[in-house]
C-alpha cells in the first residue's frame, strides 16, 4: 500500500475543510482559517487572518478540489480553474537552497505571515503536480460525497472514497435505472 506523502495529506486535509454530503465548511470564516492553519503549524505568531487572505483562500481551494474531480473523469469549470491560478499568483514562492545544493521551495520573503502559510499549501500541491503524485489524489465521483482521498491501487483507477459506500451507491444507481428502462447508464 502506498502511503500518502506528506504535501497529499496536507492537500487532502485542505480539500476536506468542505463537506458536501453533510453542508458544511471548516473554514468559513476568516478566523477558521486562522485556527486551521495554526492547527497544522502553519501560521505562527500574532498576525491574524485578514478577509482578503480568506477569500483568496477559498478561490484556491475550490480551484483544487475541481482539478481533484477531474482525475476521477468528472468536466471542470475553467471559471474556477482560473481564479485558483489566479489565487495562487498571488501567493510567490522561492527556490532557496540547502546544505546539500538540492533547491527548496518556500514562500516568498515579503508575504505577510498568513499568506506565507497559503504559500505552504500552494508548495504543497506544486510538490504533487511536479512529481505526478497529484494524480493519486481525488475527489470522490459521488458528486453527493465529493470527499477528498489518496488512490492507493496499482493503477490508480479508484473513482470513489469508499467501494462500500459510495461506490455502492453509484452501482446500484446504474442497476436500478437499466432494471428500469433497460438501458446502460453512466
């Protein structure tokens, strides 16, 4: 079983803040998002979360979790694609190097303190993206569930967080609409 690396957990944890099925979000207000990123070690210090930083936040988020869906086939909104590119822009990064001359990501010097802890989750999925690991996180095609997991089969072929749950559901959707009209249904 291969185990979710550290910027995947980081991710998938940033995606899961929303529950579609029960309607909720960890971070729906600014100060959330504060408690949230100081919870992972993130944020440090006494500057706070600001409206703006939140809002960027949340574009950056929805962002992610439509490029997740679309690794288990689902179409995604270039809408929303867009402003998480958009998001991410303002949130620089720097390659810094170490000891052993290997380059290291990390936030821009001049961001303030909550935008450097964005900055964090952006290296995080460009870590992913880079490694193409990104592709073994993804959004559970049971759009009524659309929770966030880590794709620990062979092939990467997992489409549902759960064949017991939502995988089952999906099949006996698909069972019930062909005893229904006998007709195969996507």
């Amino acid at each position: 079983m291969l185990d979710a690396p550290a910027s995947a957990q980081l991710v998938q944890a940033f995606a899961n803040t929303v529950d579609v099925e029960c309607g909720t979000d960890e971070l729906d207000t600014a100060g959330k998002l504060d408690a949230w990123l100081r919870e992972r070690d993130l944020l440090h210090g006494g500057e706070r979360v600001h409206a703006q930083d939140h809002a960027l936040c949340l574009r950056m988020r929805a962002g992610i979790r439509e490029e997740l869906g679309a690794h288990v086939g689902d179409h995604t909104d270039p809408a929303l694609l867009h402003e998480a590119t958009e998001a991410l822009r303002d949130l620089p990064v720097v390659v810094t190097t170490g000891g052993d001359a290997s380059g290291v990501l990390a936030p821009a010097p001049h961001l303030t303190a909550a935008r450097k802890a964005l900055a964090a989750l952006a290296i995080a999925w460009s870590e992913l993206a880079v490694t193409g690991e990104a592709a073994r996180l993804k959004r559970c095609s049971e759009h009524a569930c659309a929770w966030v997991f880590w794709d620990t089969s062979k092939n990467r072929s997992r489409r549902w967080c759960s064949m017991r749950v939502c995988g089952n559901r999906a099949k006996a959707r698909r069972y019930a609409a062909r005893q229904t009209t006998g007709k195969t249904v996507e």
